[in-house]
C-alpha cells in the first residue's frame, strides 16, 4: 500500500515585498497615497479628516452627517448622487469612529475621474436638505437602538469608560433621544469645519498609475483643496487606565457573560510595538495562543476568546476579550488572570518565539495583500501617525527581536495589576460567583 | 462605460485516481497561496436527529488525524505565517488557508492527513460541544434577533427536514453526539471522491498536479455518497409566523419566495440576482429609494438569495430569495408588503428602464469582483462552486452571464415573485 509522504519542512517566513507608496502633497492640508495593485479591475478609495476634540464630543451630530452627508449636494439629490455613483459600478458612503470621520468608497477603475468628481461635490457642495435630515436622523436613533441592544457593545462601551476616564475617547455612542435632536442647520456648520480645516488623508489603492490617479485627484478636488485650511488637530494623549474593582454591568437573563479586560499598548510609531505585539500574539492573538488553547480547547468555556490591539491617534489599547457560558464566569476570569501572570512571571518559550513572529509577518502580508485591506491599513497609518514606511518597517523589526525584548514587553503591557476588567452579565447569577474572586461594582445597564 | 471584460483567471483542473477533484487557480499577481478543500456535505444532508452536526464535525476536523495532534494542525498553519478557517453552509463544508507560497506542501499535507485519517477522541468531541454550545449563545441565544432569518425563515418556508431543520442545531442533539456517529458522518461524506481541493494564487498548476498526487494520493478511494435532492414544491398557500424577541428593540421582517433552480435554471436564477439588486442594492434601488427614503417606513431592506446571501452561487434546489427589512412600527409590517408589491407589479409589468439595467449591472459586476479580492475568498469560492454545479470556472464567467440578463427577463423574475405564496417572519420585540 502507498504511504503518505512525512510531514513537509517549515520555511522561514520572510518580509512580503513593499508595495511601490507613491506620496504627495496636495496642498490645503490634504495629503495623498497611491499604490498600483492591479489584481482586479477597481480602486479603493479613503478620504480621512482626523476629528478635533470639540467634535468627538458631539457624537450624535456625527452620527447623522456620516448618513446625510451623502443626502444631496447643490448639484444632485440622495437619489441621482446614488445613481450616478451606482452607474460607475462604485460605492460611497461616510462612517465616524473614536477620532476620524471617513469617506470610504471603491470603483471600477476606469470610472475613477467621474468618481472623484462625485467626492469632490459632496466634500464641497454636500447641503443637508431639511426633510432628508429628519427622515435620516429617524433612521439613525432607530439603527442605534438595535446597536445598544448587542452584548458586545454594550461591552465595549463599558470598557471604553473604564479605559478613557476623563479622555474625549470616553466618549459614547450616542442616545438615540440625542440623535433625534439633531438639525440641518446643525450639520450645515458642522460640514465645514470637519472638512474644510486641518489635515486630510486620501488614499487611492488599485488598477492605476499612482502619478495620473494622483493629479486626477488633484484636479478634482482643487476647488475644495483651495479652500481649506491645513492645520493641526491634537489631541491629549490616552493615559494609563485606573485600575480597581471588577465592573459588573446588570445584563437581566443573559445566557452568557461578556468578560472584558482592557490596558494601553504601546502606538505603531512606538519602538516597544513590535515586541508587544509578537506578546500580543503569544497571548490570545493566534489562534495557538495560551488563551484560546485554555479556555476554549482545553476547557470548553467559549467560542472565541481573543486579545486585539486598537490604534487610534491618541493612544493604542488591549483588550481581552471571552464571552462565556454564565456558569464558568469567575472560573474562566481566574484562567485569564492565570494566563496573564503566567506570560508575565514565566516568560516565553523559544518555539512560541517563532510561531509568534511568523504568524505576525504572514498575517500582516494577509491584510495587506487585498486592494481594501491595503488601502484600509494605509489610511490608518496615515491619520494615526505611523505613516506608510510601517509597511516595511514592521515586519523588519518583527524579523529581529529577540525573546528578551518579548518578554520585556510582555512585562510592562500584560501585567494583570494594570488592567482593567468589566463584565457584561446577569447579575443574580454572577455576582456572586465574581465576588468571591475579587472586588465587585455593579452597574445598570 | 461598460464594465471591462478580465480574463486570465484559468482554472486548471484534474482527477486523481480515488477521485479527488484538484483545480489550480494561477494568479501571477498573488504573493500567497490560498488552499481550500470542499467536501459535498452541509447541513441539508445531516441525519434526522442531529441537527446541527455537520457544523460540530466541522470543528472536529481541527481535532487532530493520525499525523497531526489536537491543535497542531492551527500550530503549524501558524508557523508557516498562514491563516485558516473551515465554514459549514446547506450544501458544503469548506476548509481553508492562506499561506506564503513556502506553505503549500504544508498546507496539502495537512488536509490530506484529515482527509485519510482523523482522530476523534471522547474528550475531543464533548469538548467542541461545549464549544459549539457557546458559538450557539453567542450568535444565536444571548442576541437579539439572533437565527434571524437564516434558522427561522426556513423553518417556516419549507416542509421537509433537510430544508426547514435549524443548522446550528438543538443542544440535546449535539450533547447526545457520539463518536461513532462522527465516524459513521466521516466514513461516508469525508471520501475523495466527495471533495474538491482548489490551489488559488502563486501557484504553477502542474506542481499543484504533482503535489496533489503525492499528498493525496495514497488516500483509498470510498463510495461517493448518493445526493438526495430536496426541491420542494411551491406553497400552496401564504403563511405567516410572529416570534417574540424580548431583547429586540423593533420589529423585523423576512419574506422568502421560492427562488428559480440555481443549478437546472441557472438564466433565470440570474434574472433574480439581477431583480434583487434593482430593489434593494443602493440609495438608488426601487426600495431603498421608496421605502427608507421617501416613505420612511422601514429602517433597513435588503435581499438576497440562498440561505445566507454569501452562498448565492454554491446552493441547490431551488432556494429562497429573501426579502429582509427592519422597521420602527409605526405602520404596520401589511404597510410595508404592499409597497414591496407594488413595486415588484411596477417591475413584472414594465421591466426595469435601460439606465436602471446598465446601472445594477455595473454594480453587481463590480461587487462580484470585490468579493474576490482575497485568494482565501477565492479558493473557497470556487471550489464550492465546483462541488455544486460541476464548474468551478462558472465564477469568472458570472459576470458576463449577468449582462445578458435583458429586461424582459428581469420582468420575468418579478412576476414570478407575484405570481407566489410566500413565507412572512416577523419579529416582533419585547415582552407584551
């Protein structure tokens, strides 16, 4: 009988090839990113303006211009704007995250000059029609009730208010009674003063020559390039989280319970990145890592616990993430604190080393190797600081650490005394169970 | 301006001698390699009894095989700087990885280790029934509108087993899983014969040939398992059923009709794919435009075809076209139906205009290809494909089929919606 051939060597992985940025200044603050990936016949297209604080404090007013700005323009209605960038086999629309609001689109590529000039009438001519801003802001209290009404939400923002404090970051989704209240006229000064001062990033990844998609750009946006006003947008950096007692947020009858532990990591910019990162993955960011192999191969607590890193201008944070059956809520935390002190006290080993960073290079190579996930990860590069000579520099350092740095790493951002937990649950189920592990707040929903 | 025409995605394709079919997908602008092995089994041909067992077998193919411990199989996936992932829809079970060219031994090494020989273990099994249980409240229990629509609506628009059970299945069922039953579940759909392994991306196809011979080929040839066709006549009557949701904050509604044979009627399965997008895809489509935009009376409408929209291309028998919307309850949900008909009748009786068609064409053939972008998405794509309707090839080939659709076919499409009884699920929030 044939016998199966032995298991085939594993090769060194080694740094993906950097993909050609072509960067330029388009004057007024706008600054530009172009990369030629030909593989299919589109472009990705972003255009980030980085939020000032007063705004981040208005979320609901973001709320409903990320929706209304695309509800007409001085020369087209909701319908044809929709119509015309539907008939380039294209995409547009605004989304607003903790710090950025973005324009986000793609389009076949030989349709990108109509395209941009669509971009261009709504970053200069969008005009927020009255009936159009009722019937959206409606829309969007209806859409955030459903939001609230998710376990992980309602996890996340928990966190976020124990992470941030007193940092703008804190700052919630907003009510939907709030977004109710929202006006035209309210978004009509608003629109100006997110677009039309301080830095912008745009970003085009796809089937094109960088240097002519680039001046296309130019040409289209000149009108809004020449009016703006380039500037900075600071914001107060992301502090280390007050630690203190477990947060249990009442959550009556839920079937399971949403644990959450958060702390800061350093920023992509920072030269301890690399290494918290390669921790990062050692910890519960592979799908072999310590947290995932013990709470859900070895005791079959939950489906997918994980550690992620968030970077966002500010500052960047960990979260622990493990939503878990209501019954092993304290004895799952014990394993996470356990994993935690043990990565911290223990070390690594020199196998865990590698799997880590090759993991980290070809996962890296992975989310960059499509036109959106490129262009996606050059936008953030860009608003968060980094800047595009990551791509490269990145998976270099990742090539060279040495456990040491690792676990030097491991040691200042995993040590369970720094961070923060809370726990999405019902309480006449769990609180008991937490208060016998550790102290306990227990909140409303 | 008409979408270009892109060519020179060819898919080579052979059989080895137990009947495993092997495409290679060469992609000279790819710098990783995507390897995804696709066996005919899904939640439509699990037994009576245990429903949700093809999703847990799913997780027991990570569980270890003779040459690979429990986990090890991920271990090395990640040491090779891959990714992997395994998917069950109602037609096919899909496991896959990303990997750097460097990879690709690995990667077919591993999948054949499992497909000649997996080890299932007692502790192994009632551990990823815990696991499952957890996937289960996750997305299902402990959300709301969780299963909505894809384990409710079928469970009120079909009759039979194979179509109306709940694919996540009932905890009873998994906990009474036993290891016999995973190796009986093996034995019979986990053959050769029954899988297709497609190689996407830095690949030359005559290495892939030779590698899969090598890998694969000492694996013993078993029957292919005899499919069970489960097409089910249309309704004889419209049915309606409300599910309370004590966590949803408003109501939501799916409409499912019978859709066209995706496989045997393939034309007029994309006239439908064409009518879904005309009313739903965009602030530009009929719906949207109407029903968010102008008569505010939903928050949300969507379509699509299939059981979950992502598998539009890989399902058999005819299918549901679905109809999805949330709205505030302000009008009533018999409101919203007589829009959607209304608009459909407009459809059936005058066609789309020719901007309209040219337009949705665009789009959808844009979106067909963003959907391909990734290799991963690629590989696993076509070789679900393949498993369904013997092509794999028929996804690079779905775009130019989708510009002949005409108007008259689309009016087709929408008259045979209306012509239909359908199946209404409603949620309807809180407690009263």
């Amino acid at each position: 009988m044939a016998q199966a051939p032995s298991r085939p060597a594993i090769a060194k992985v080694t740094a993906p090839k950097r993909p050609n940025v072509v960067e330029q200044d388009l004057g007024g603050g706008l600054h530009a990113l172009c990369v030629r990936q030909a593989a299919l016949p589109l472009v990705e297209f972003r255009l980030a303006v980085p939020l000032a604080v007063p705004q981040i404090k208005k979320p609901a007013s973001l709320a409903v211009l990320s929706e209304s700005v695309m509800a007409g323009t001085e020369h087209e209605s909701r319908l044809s704007l929709a119509q015309a960038v539907g008939g380039l086999g294209g995409h547009l629309g605004g989304y607003v995250d903790e710090d950025r609001f973005v324009l986000t689109g793609s389009v076949l590529a030989q349709n990108l000059a109509p395209f941009l000039d669509l971009v261009a009438d709504v970053v200069s001519a969008a005009n927020y029609p009255a009936a159009e801003v009722r019937a959206d802001r409606g829309r969007v209290a209806d859409e955030i009730s459903i939001t609230l009404s998710l376990p992980d939400v309602i996890a996340r923002q928990a966190l976020r208010r124990r992470l941030f404090g007193g940092h703008p970051y804190a700052t919630e989704i907003p009510s939907p009674a709030a977004v109710r209240q929202v006006s035209a006229s309210e978004l009509r000064l608003l629109h100006p003063v997110l677009f039309d001062e301080g830095p912008a990033h745009l970003v085009l990844v796809g089937d094109v020559q960088p240097a002519r998609a680039t001046a296309m750009a130019g040409k289209a946006l000149g009108r809004w390039i020449e009016g703006r006003t380039a500037g900075s947008r600071d914001l107060p950096p992301v502090r280390a989280p007050r630690t203190g007692p477990v947060e249990l947020v009442g959550r009556p009858s839920s079937v399971q319970s949403n644990i959450r532990l958060g702390g800061s990591l350093p920023s992509q910019s920072s030269g301890d990145w690399p290494a918290a990162s390669l921790a990062l993955g050692i910890f519960g960011g592979m799908f072999s890592s310590r947290l995932i192999l013990n709470l859900r191969e070895r005791n079959g607590y939950t489906y997918s616990p994980r550690s992620v890193a968030r970077h966002a201008r500010a500052g960047s944070t960990l979260a622990i993430v493990a939503d878990v059956a209501t019954a092993v809520v304290a004895p799952a935390l014990v394993e996470i604190r356990y994993e935690l002190g043990k990565l911290v006290t223990a070390g690594i080993t020199d196998e865990e080393l590698e799997l880590a960073r090759h993991h980290a290079i070809g996962r890296f190579s992975f989310e960059t190797a499509t036109q959106p996930g490129l262009a996606t990860a050059l936008l953030d590069l860009a608003v968060n600081g980094a800047g595009p000579g990551y791509l490269s520099s990145y998976p270099k350092s990742v090539i060279a650490l040495k456990k040491d740095d690792v676990q030097e790493a491991a040691k200042r951002y995993f040590a369970p005394s720094g961070l923060v937990t809370v726990v999405i649950g019902d309480p006449e189920v769990v609180a008991g169970s937490l208060s016998s592990l550790d102290d306990v707040v227990v909140r409303e929903l | 301006m008409a979408p270009a025409r892109r060519t020179g995605q060819r898919v080579e394709r052979s059989t080895l001698p137990n009947g495993l079919t092997v495409l290679s997908v060469p992609d000279p602008t790819a710098t990783l390699v995507a390897v995804a092995v696709v066996y005919d089994v899904g939640f439509r041909t699990e037994p009576e009894g245990r429903t949700g067992f093809a999703h847990l077998f799913e997780h027991m193919m990570f569980q270890g095989s003779a040459n690979v411990g429990k986990v090890e199989h991920i271990k090395l996936v990640e040491s090779a700087g891959g990714l992997m992932n395994g998917t069950t829809f109602s037609e096919v079970t899909s496991y896959y990885e990303a990997l750097p060219p460097s990879g690709l031994e690995l990667a077919l090494f591993l999948e054949a280790d499992r497909m000649g020989s997996l080890a299932i273990t007692e502790e192994n099994l009632r551990n990823q029934v815990d696991v499952v249980k957890e996937e289960i409240r996750l997305n299902v229990l402990n959300r709301p509108y969780g299963g909505f629509p894809w384990i409710l609506l079928p469970a009120l628009a079909f009759d039979s087993y194979a179509n109306s059970h709940n694919g996540y299945g009932d905890f009873s069922h998994l906990e009474h899983a036993t290891v016999q039953d995973c190796n009986d579940f093996y034995h019979k759909y986990y053959s050769p014969s029954n899988a297709v392994l497609t190689v996407v991306g830095a690949v030359d196809p005559d290495q892939v040939t030779a590698l899969a011979q090598r890998y694969f080929g000492a694996i013993k040839q078993r029957r292919t398992p005899k499919r069970v066709p489960s097409g089910e006549p249309p309704l004889k009557a419209d049915r309606h059923r409300t599910v309370k949701d004590l966590m949803a904050p408003q109501p939501a509604v799916a409409v499912g009709y019978r859709s066209p044979d995706p496989v045997a009627d393939l034309d007029r399965y994309l006239a439908s794919c064409v009518l879904a997008s005309l009313l739903t895809d965009g602030d530009g489509s009929r719906l949207r435009s109407r029903l968010v935009h102008r008569d505010q009376l939903v928050t949300d409408i969507g379509c699509l075809i299939g059981t979950f929209g992502s598998d539009t291309f890989y399902v058999r028998d005819p299918t549901l076209f679905q109809v999805i919307f949330h709205h505030p309850g302000v009008a009533p949900t018999e409101a919203v139906l007589r829009v959607i008909d209304e608009e459909v009748d407009r459809l059936a009786l005058l066609g789309p205009t020719s901007e309209e068609l040219r337009r949705v064409i665009a789009t959808s053939t844009a979106d067909l290809w963003r959907s391909l972008g990734s290799v991963l998405e690629r590989a696993r794509v076509i070789g679900s494909i393949e498993v369904v309707h013997r092509s794999g090839e028929l996804l690079f080939e779905l775009a130019d089929r989708m510009q002949e659709v005409t108007g008259p076919d689309v009016a087709a499409a929408a008259a045979d919606l209306r012509g239909q009884h359908r199946a209404v699920l409603e949620i309807q929030p809180g407690g009263s």
